[in-house]
C-alpha cells in the first residue's frame, strides 16, 4: 500500500518518490500546497476506490495520516 | 493523451512546457467568483497541443467585479484577446439561492432585474474598455427547489429565477459583437450535475467545478480558443466500409452492408446524420476509400437508407491507391491545407500510416463499436467558427461549383481560353458592417495566398475600416459556374509620401486566375489619383504560403531591403478577362 501511495503522491505533487516518506508534510514539501493537496485527495480516492470523509481530509497533517484513514478503511494492498 | 487526461497530468505538464513560439497566440483571461486554480494550467497545456502560445491571467479569488470596473487593473493591463467569465449562481443569488421564497412576486423581479444589469455592465465595460471577447458561462439551472413537485406552479420559483436571469443576459448581448455564452447548463446536462458538483470540494476550496471535471469544462472554452485562434478543421475524409456503413461493399455486397435497418445499421444513419448536419453549414467531406468504384458509388447513389450522397462529397477518392497519397490529392483538389483535414478511419493499420506520414491530419480513432461514431463525431470541438457567415452557409455548393469549374478547364483545354470564358466578375468592396466578420475570418483563416498573414479580429477590422489613413475592401468574386462570395481582402495603409499594403490574401479555392493581379491593380489605380509614387509590401515567409512568394516579382515590384516596391507611374497589363465592379 505505501509504495502505490508514495507513488501516486509523487506524481500529483511532481517529485521523486524517494523524497516521500510517512513524516513528508507541507512543513518540508514547498510543491504541497492546498490546492494540490485537494488534487491528490481526489486521486486517491479514485485509486482506491473510497471517498474520504471532510473531517478525516482535515486531519491529514503528513503523508502518514493517509496510512491511517487507509486502514480505517481497510485498505491494505 | 487518452488515460492522461486527470487535472494533475495538466498540472504538472503546464511546468514543462518551455518553447512556444508558434504562429498562433492568445492571451486568455480566466474571471472567476470561485476557486478557478487548475482551469489557466489546463488550457495552456490544451493550447500547447493545439500549437497555440497562450498567456494567461487569472483574476485574485472573488475579485472580478474589482477588476473589470477599476480601468488601471492587472487584468486590462494584461491586454486579453479573450475573457472567461465564470460566476457561480450560489454567488450571484445569494441567500436566495436556499430561501427564493423570502421575496415576493415584485421583489424577485425587480432582484432579476438588477442581476442581470449588474452581469451585463461587467461584460459590456470589458468590451468597451478593450478588445477582448467576453465569454460568459451562464448561470447553472438547480436541481433542487424547496417547493419540490410544486416548483413548476410558481410563477417565480427557483429555477424560474436562474432561467430568467440566463435568458435575458442572452438578448442583453446577442448585438455585442465580442460578447458570447458558454452555455454551462449544457456542459451540465452532459456530464451530470452529481459529477461536477463535489460537495467535500465546494466547502473545502470554494470550487464550482469538481477536480475530476475541471479538464473537461476547460474542453468547452477551448472551443472558443479554437475558433478565435481559427484553428478549426474545415474538411471531413471519411473511409467507406465499417466507417460510413457496416460491411465490406465488395464482399458482403449491395443487400448485405449495414446501413439502417438493424442496430448496427442505425448507428451508420445516424453517424451520417451527423455528418449531413455539419455539411450543410459549411464543413466539406470527402472520401478516401480503398474499394471498387463501381461497386462503392452504387451504395452512394442507390441505397435507400443512405443519407450522404454525391453531391455532399466535394471529392471522392474510390481506388486503390494508399490512403496517404489519396488524402494528399484530397487537400490539392479542394485547396485546403493539409491541416485542415480530420480523417475517420475504421482500420487502425491505416490510421498509424496516416499519422506518420501526415502529422498534421488530425486522425480521429475510431472505435470497434460503431454506436459510438455518432458520439465521438458530436463531442470533437474542432469546427467551431466564432461566426458562421454566408460563406460558410454557401461553402458547400462553392465546392460543388468548383468541381464543374475544373471540368469545364478540361473541356476547353487552353487556360487562357478557359479564363475568357469564365466571365469572371469581381466586386471590390470597402469594409462594411456587412463584410467585417468575414474579412477577420479570412485573416485568420486564410494560410496559402496571403503575403503577410497578419491575423485580425473582428474589432481590430472594425477600427481599421474607421481609420481615414487605411483602406480596408474585400473582393466578391463570380463566374458562369456560380458566387463565390467574398474571397479576398487586402488593408492598406497610406502614408504622407507612400502606401504600403499591410494585408493581402485571397482564399485559395481562386487563386491563379488573375484575380489577385486585377485587386492589387485596384490599390494602384487610387494610389494613381492621389498622386501617391510609392506602393510598398512585404512578403513575410511561413510554412504555407508558398504560393504567394512570387506574386509582387512577376507583377512588376522589385527589391529594395525588406520591402517589394512598386512605381505607380510603371504601367502594369491589366488582366483582360476580368470584368471589375466598384462598389464603394
């Protein structure tokens, strides 16, 4: 799951997805920023098939906290 | 293209792209009440492809009514060729978006009266402070009314509101000349409101258009790009079996082929349908078809449930030569550039030959299933014309005329001959409120014979034809075989001591029958009776107009630096077999 996760976060946000770790957050990303978060809220949920809740995009605070909602979800591939 | 189709594809490509010094520019400018982020990186990608260099500007957050009413602002500064202005019917009602029944019968009138002058200035002010088109994406229709089923019994309920505000926009501007409607509804109906309303998008980020969606709604302003840039397709090539009808003619034979009566035969009647409706406002189709004559032009002629017949193909390749030289002898025949071209093929082994040996083609893949050859034919945005003109009505039979034109020069062998007995007649006219759409079109469209190929729209003609130091006419050109409207146009600008021709072209389909010489003969003549020595042209070289590269040398101008210049007291041969009308 982490690797197609870091995988579809490198391509939205357009970096090597050897620099995306569970700490990345905009605080040491400059390409995330709050309009490309939304871009990749939304193709993930394509990806996997779940659609977020609006309370759970907000807590998402680095790429860890998807980890989370994913397996809140279930999802484990 | 194809699977990379998701806004962050626009995203990130919008960073890649660095050369764009193509012939074609536009500067667009994006109004929006909501969040428009993504919308300016996908038509400058959408652009990029199309071979346009685009600019963009974006108005801050919600700040468009600042911005069109304030004349020092960025976005006037920006000098748009086109504004989009996108406003969000939440925004524009307001709280009577929740509760319309707050108001009575006379406060609703009078609010819808007040919306639609508060939007109407907006567009009117940008057209009156600069030469932009202003595009408007009308208001979006709700699906939901508190009244519920007794929504219709109102006399102003709310979507009655919506609809009227929309409509009376509509008349407000149908006379401005660079104002237009995106009709947004539309675009509703087509992708369906519960895709490109997002809820979780709308309260996170302000957003009228879903993510997911925002690269198809960029699709509907392309169409305007498209027009106003002219990079619009004007001939259909189609191929015969499995793309006009179902089957192969020279094997399944005449009874056998799919044309009407079964599913997959209805799928061709309709997809010809479609095709007749665009052949009669102007687009021109062809055919290039590997098969036998006889047995193709058969179906053509005698199948009942065939609905193009010959007389809508402008050119008909039925042999068996390969695709590429067929489609090359299509664009000479019709004189049309190569780019002009759209081709739809069933059978990818010739869609790929195509592709690689004529890029500029645009190659339309066909799927297996014929259902979809209506949809894929109806969704393609490349034959919009920001005006449909007379000519553009007439296009078809000019075609037609043309085909009789060159049986006639073969019946009479001797070109010369062949020119006296055109009676060729020609009407040269001074830029009008009648001819000024159409001289811009010419501009913009106009690739082979055009010497300086200055691209104009249609208020930059308009101040132009105003402008007592220019001469802007057009030229209507007939013969025995039929009108051939206006073909021609030429701006020139005078100068104390001397002219020079700032424009000049004439549409391809007449070229080389001497008219171009009795129209520069024109500009001479007056240039004569104001005692005007000096008439001076450039020819300003590009990929297509080759055929204008002699013109001014074998008129007589010679070489001096980078202009071609003419002596008016040289005497010129006027050509004979023109017979030229004055209308000014």
């Amino acid at each position: 799951m982490s690797e197609k996760l870091y995988q579809i976060i490198s391509k939205v946000f357009n970096v090597e997805s050897s620099k995306i770790n569970d700490e990345t957050s905009p605080e040491n990303l400059e390409e995330w920023d709050s309009f490309n978060f939304y871009v990749l809220l939304d193709e993930l949920e394509n990806e996997f098939n779940i659609k977020f809740d609006l309370d759970e995009t907000l807590e998402i605070k680095k790429v860890g906290d998807f980890k989370e909602i994913f397996e809140r979800h279930r999802i484990n591939d | 293209m194809g699977k990379n189709e998701n806004l962050s594809y626009f995203l990130n490509e919008a960073k890649n792209i660095k050369t764009d010094d193509f012939e074609k520019k536009i500067r667009i400018a994006i109004l929006g009440s909501s969040t428009i982020n993504g919308y300016e990186e996908t038509i400058r990608v959408k652009c990029h492809q199309k071979k346009i260099a685009c600019r963009t500007y974006n108005s801050n957050y919600n700040q468009y009514n600042q911005e069109i009413l304030k004349k020092d602002s960025k976005f006037y500064e920006f000098k748009p060729d086109i504004t989009f202005l996108i406003l969000d019917v939440r925004h524009v009602l307001g709280e009577l978006f929740f509760i319309p029944y707050s108001l009575s019968e006379l406060e609703k009138r009078e609010f819808i009266k007040n919306k639609v002058t508060e939007i109407t200035n907006l567009i009117k002010t940008i057209t009156n402070h600069s030469k932009s088109h202003v595009i408007f994406s009308d208001l979006q229709i709700p699906t939901y009314s508190p009244y519920g089923i007794n929504e219709q019994k109102q006399e102003f309920g709310l979507k009655q509101i919506v609809k009227n505000i929309n409509e009376k926009i509509k008349i407000e501007i149908k006379n401005e000349d660079l104002a237009y409607i995106l009709d947004f509804n539309e675009f509703i109906q087509k992708y369906g409101e519960e895709n490109i309303f997002n809820y979780k998008q709308y309260f996170s980020g302000d957003m009228k258009i879903s993510i997911e969606f925002i690269p198809k709604f960029i699709d509907e302003l392309m169409k305007f790009v498209n027009a106003l840039t002219g990079s619009t397709k004007k001939c259909i090539v189609l191929d015969l079996d499995n793309t006009l009808w179902g089957g192969v003619v020279g094997e399944d034979g005449f009874d056998k082929i799919k044309l009407g009566d079964d599913p997959i035969g209805k799928s061709f009647v309709e997809f010809q349908k479609r095709l007749l409706a665009l052949n009669q406002r102007g687009i021109i189709l062809a055919i290039n078809s590997k098969n036998n004559f006889d047995d193709a032009i058969k179906v053509i002629n005698e199948h009942p449930n065939m609905i193009l017949r010959k007389e809508n193909f402008s050119s008909m390749k039925i042999n068996w030569n390969d695709k590429v030289s067929n489609l090359r002898e299509i664009s000479k025949e019709l004189n049309i550039g190569i780019d002009s071209l759209v081709f739809f093929d069933d059978d990818q082994m010739n869609r790929e030959f195509v592709r690689n040996q004529l890029s500029d083609v645009l190659v339309v893949d066909l799927p297996t299933d014929s259902s979809i050859y209506p949809k894929i034919l109806t969704e393609m945005n490349v034959f919009e014309s920001i005006k449909i003109t007379d000519e553009d009505l007439k296009r078809r039979d000019m075609y037609s005329q043309q085909q009789k034109r060159n049986e006639f020069k073969n019946e009479v062998g001797d070109f010369n001959e062949f020119l006296k007995k055109m009676n060729i007649e020609i009407k040269i006219k001074k830029a009008n409120n009648f001819s000024i759409s159409r001289i811009s079109q010419l501009t913009l469209k106009t690739n082979q014979f055009n010497l300086t190929t200055k691209r104009y729209k249609e208020k930059e003609i308009e101040i132009f034809s105003k402008d007592e130091n220019k001469i802007v006419e057009c030229v209507e050109v007939k013969d025995k075989f039929g009108d051939n409207g206006i073909t021609g146009a030429y701006i020139v600008e005078k100068k104390e001591n001397e002219w020079i021709i700032d424009t000049f072209l004439l549409s391809c389909r007449i070229i080389g029958r001497g008219i171009e010489d009795s129209m520069l003969e024109q500009i001479i003549e007056k240039a004569r009776k104001q005692n005007i020595k000096i008439i001076k042209g450039k020819f300003i070289p590009t990929q297509k107009n080759k055929p204008a590269e002699n013109f001014y040398e074998n008129f007589g101008f010679s070489l001096e630096q980078d202009f071609w210049v003419f002596n008016t007291d040289n005497t010129i041969n006027k050509p004979e077999h023109i017979k030229v009308i004055k209308n000014e």
